[in-house]
C-alpha cells in the first residue's frame, strides 16, 4: 500500500487508560505494521489527563512513538 499522498493521514486517539495497558506500544505498531500503513501517515492523539495523571509514563511513550515515526499530539 503507497500511502505517500501529500497531507494525508489517520489520526488515532487514545486515553491515559490505553496507555496503561502492558505492551500498548508493541500492539500499536504492530497493527499499524500489519496494514502496512507508513508510521509517518498517523498521528496519535492523546488526553491531556496522561499529561497529568503519570507524566513518565507518557514521557516514555511520548518517545517510544517518536522514535517509531509517529506525530504524537
């Protein structure tokens, strides 16, 4: 699948209680793989409640994810 279409996206939003859920990362990217959807093609949104309810565990993914060649919102 070529997804490279200028501007296009999927944009995914999660809560503070998705990303407590083990391997949440690994499941994320894996499904994201399995369509074979460029990392670069989705943005992940997430609720400013995972700011405030466990900032490491959301700086953790924060960068996991950018790493990965997601937009994290």
């Amino acid at each position: 699948m070529d997804l490279k279409i200028s501007g296009t996206y999927s944009l995914l939003n999660f809560s503070r209680y998705d990303f407590t859920r083990p391997h949440f990362f690994e499941d994320v990217v894996g499904i994201v793989d399995e369509y074979e959807v460029p990392h670069e093609a989705i943005k992940l949104e997430v609720t400013e409640s995972v700011l405030f309810e466990n900032e490491k565990l959301f700086r953790q993914a924060f960068y996991a994810f950018h790493e990965a060649g997601f937009t994290v919102w």
